[in-house]
C-alpha cells in the first residue's frame, strides 16, 4: 500500500510527506512553535522598559522584612467555635503548614511554635489576657527570636502594631509572608509586576495607620509646603499614581498574552490547564506527560509563578498543550489572587481543566475545597467547571474512587490511562470529530490535514491515487478543508 501512494505521489510530481511526521508533530512543535510562542512573549515583554518594572518592584516594599536571615516563632490561634472555625483541618495540620512556609524560605528557620486557643480572633491581641501575658513572656524568654508569624490570614494595621511593641520584632500574618516568598521567587516581568500590584493594599493600610498615629501627636493635617496638600493626601495620590502604572504594565502584557492565546486557537491546539493546590505535583506531571527536558520541578511552595506552557501527544497523536500555573493556599485574601488574574486568566479559556491532589497529604480534602472555590470566584465558564478531570497523584496502590484517576507522576503510573481520560474528554468538550476522509494522494491534502488535523492512520491506498485518511478535526478546520479542496 505504502509502495502504490509512492508512486502515484512520484508520478504527480508532488513532495512526499515524510513518514516521521505523525510522530514527531508534539517534537516539531515543542522545538518551533513553542519555542516561537515564548520567544514571542518575550520580545513582546521587552517593549516594556525594564528598569521601569524593577523601580515599581522595589519600591515602598511594604512588608519591611528585608534579605537577612530570620529566626522565627510561630503561634497558630486556634479558634473554638464562630465563622472562623476551620472544620476540615486541625490545628496541628494548620502549624504544619506554616512551618512549610517558613522553611520555604533561604536561611529562615522555625525556633519555636504554640498553638493557642481563643475565642475572639478579631480583637486587636487575637488571644485573651492570661494567654496573651503567657505568649508573650515565652516570646521574650527564646533567645534569637527576629520574628513572630502569627498564622491567621491578614493582621490589622493597628494589631500588627500593637503586637510588634508588645513582642519587641517584626510581626507577619500569612498575607505577607506569601507575598514575601512570592517576592524571593520573581523572575519575569510579569510576576514582579502582579506581586507589586498584591502588596497596594499592605501599603494603604501603613499609610492609614501611621496617618492616625500623626493625628493622635497633632501632626496629621499639616499641609506641605502651602500646596494645598497635606502629607497623607500626597502619599494617598503617589500611591495611586503607582499603582495606575502597574495596572497599564500588567494590561499590555495581559494584551500579549490574549495574542499568543488566540495563535495557539488558530493552529487548533486544544489547551488543558493543570491546577491544584501549591506543592501537590502539577509541574512533575506536565513533566511526565510531555517529556519536556527544560521542566525542573521542585519540592517547594510556589516554585511556580509564571504560566508556562508545554505541549505534549496524546494516544491518537493529537498535540495539547499543557497549561502549568501557580498553586494555590488556603487563607488568602482575595487581593492576592485577583493580582494574579491575569496570569490566571488562561485558565478560563482552556478546553480542560485537571485537578491534581496529592492525596497522601493529610489535608487533601480541604486543599481540594480551597483550589474549586479559587475556580469558582475565577468565573469559570459552568462547562468547563464540570468538565473537571480530578487526578490523584503520589498514590503506592492504583485503587479506589472509579472517577478518579489515580496517579504516580514520579513512578510514571497510570499515565496511559490518564492520557486516554484526557483524549475522550477534548474530544468531547471541544467539538472535535473523528473523520475518516477519501484524499487524493496527487494533491496537498494529505499535507494540509497533517499540519492542520490529526492524522491517525492512512490505510486503504488505491492505484487511482486516493486513500483513506482517519482524522481528528475541529468543525472550523474540516469547513476549511471542504472550501479549499472543493469536498462535497
């Protein structure tokens, strides 16, 4: 059969599709067009001044953490009964998590840790008076201590003050650690960007508190210089100016992301983005779906603040590509991830969305309620909320829920079975059709669906210089198909 379309392609005179090519669609693509995708971002991103984005990113940084190493005790109020009872974790699960967060960080370490029950969170000093007194001789007693994380979701500016004379070092609540950890990983343009624009709200409220304290030394109103402007009204302005200009930064980056999303479109690649929580695996998977070399996943919290993307094949050949994004952390205010929904906006153009839980972690249950509430305040399209592929990876043993597919990215287990999950369900979601299509062999259409299909097999090859081609085609491409080679 391979021998008869020869022919008739060497009698026509027409180039022959080199065989290699079905297999090395997801290489050509990962070499030229991926390649090309970021090299295009890149040069797009250059547009914007450089020195323009690192004086955005180190100026006013509002946390006042600084580069040195910190030795840090850590108190987690556990809170009894009322709205902010966490009823899906514990306490000891919660300290957990914060001493992984400390320990993200270079040179930073845990010197000691308590967890304190209390009643009223959202008084100025969280605890009560006996418990407070108590916290705070042990506090002063450890020697070393340069700071206190105290884990609750965000600190006012009047309780961060407050306990930071109580307690005599620096005061942190798990907004501003993040951000901290956020701004140790930057690199790109864009993260720098996004963590600047998350920190206004941490320099606003300063700015309030330290305006109140001048009010209560009579200091609070005086204008500068006869302007007509008193010293808050200036910082209130310059502080608005700044973030104006990083809005404008972010929105023509936003606007190259939104050009390389509708290139990808064009060449008819479906896009599946993973999501979960931060440190459950979503990197390794890629890594393991895709085979991409350049993928160097770390076992740490946020070592992903870019959206990469990364193309791989499926069962039937088809070329996705897999969306890599930041993992999310329960008890954020909403301000840091609405920082970040540019970046995430990807995620609400994708065909497919796969959760991925590690579901050795003794909180997977609520690491999975945290990630779909993110999901659900992103206002992702309902299709593509129930088209949700949950994937439970680091498993020992392939058992359990059969909607579920369980996983080992690192011991490369059910990966076949994954693949097969994630074909069905673009092919479902995407509106794509399994064709088989009668080609004539004399001209370019087998070219054309190679380059703009997926081409599974070319069987049935007859002296009249025609076959049988099965493809994978989108709606639009086979209308494409039919206008430009005239097929009934």
């Amino acid at each position: 059969i391979f021998a008869r379309w020869l022919n008739c392609c060497y009698q026509n005179l027409i180039p022959v599709l080199p065989a290699r090519t079905l297999s090395l669609t997801a290489c050509m693509f990962k070499s030229k067009n991926h390649d090309t995708d970021n090299n295009s971002l890149e040069e797009e991103e250059d547009e914007i001044d450089e020195a323009e984005i690192e004086e955005l990113f180190q100026q006013q940084i509002p946390t006042g953490i600084g580069e040195e190493e910190h030795r840090v005790f850590i108190v987690h109020p556990d809170v009894k009964w009322g709205s902010r009872k966490q009823y899906l974790t514990t306490a000891a699960l919660q300290m957990e998590e914060a001493v992984g967060l400390v320990n993200t960080l270079y040179n930073w370490s845990v010197v000691d840790k308590i967890i304190l029950s209390t009643k009223t969170p959202e008084k100025k000093r969280i605890f009560g008076k006996g418990n407070f007194q108590a916290l705070t001789e042990k506090i002063r007693a450890i020697s070393g201590v340069t700071a206190v994380f105290v884990n609750v979701e965000r600190l006012s500016p009047s309780s961060e003050k407050e306990l930071q004379e109580a307690w005599g070092v620096k005061v942190l609540d798990r907004y501003s650690l993040v951000l901290h950890i956020f701004r140790c990983n930057a690199r790109t343009k864009e993260a720098k960007l996004q963590i600047s624009l998350a920190e206004i709200p941490l320099l606003r409220s300063r700015l309030r508190n330290e305006v109140a304290n001048l009010d209560q030394q009579g200091g609070g109103s005086r204008y500068i210089m006869g302007s007509g402007e008193t010293l808050f009204e200036m910082q209130q302005r310059l502080l608005k100016e700044r973030e104006l200009k990083i809005r404008s930064a972010l929105e023509r980056l936003r606007r190259k992301r939104h050009l390389l999303r509708s290139q990808r479109k064009h060449r008819d690649f479906p896009i599946v983005s993973v999501m979960g929580y931060t440190n459950c695996g979503k990197t390794t998977l890629i890594k393991a779906l895709t085979g991409d070399a350049g993928l160097q996943p770390k076992d740490q919290l946020f070592a992903t603040l870019d959206v990469t993307v990364h193309a791989g094949q499926l069962p039937s050949h088809m070329t996705v590509l897999y969306v890599d994004t930041i993992g999310f952390l329960s008890q954020l205010p909403h301000q840091l991830i609405d920082s970040f929904s540019a970046t995430l906006e990807d995620v609400t153009h994708s065909d497919l969305i796969i959760h991925v839980r590690d579901i050795s972690h003794p909180e997977t249950v609520n690491q999975k309620v945290n990630v779909l509430n993110v999901l659900k305040n992103l206002q992702i399209p309902e299709k593509l909320l129930n088209s949700i592929i949950e994937v439970h990876n680091k498993i020992d043993l392939i058992e359990g829920d059969p909607e579920v597919i369980p996983i080992s990215a690192l011991k490369q287990h059910g990966l076949e079975v994954l693949k097969e999950k994630i074909e069905d369900a673009v092919v479902k979601y995407t509106g794509k059709q399994i064709m088989t299509l009668k080609v004539q062999l004399n001209s370019s259409q087998l070219a054309w669906l190679y380059k703009e299909a997926t081409v599974q097999a070319v069987d049935d090859v007859g002296d009249d210089c025609t076959a049988n081609v099965k493809v994978i085609i989108s709606q639009a491409a086979y209308g494409r198909y039919r206008k430009l080679f005239q097929v009934t």
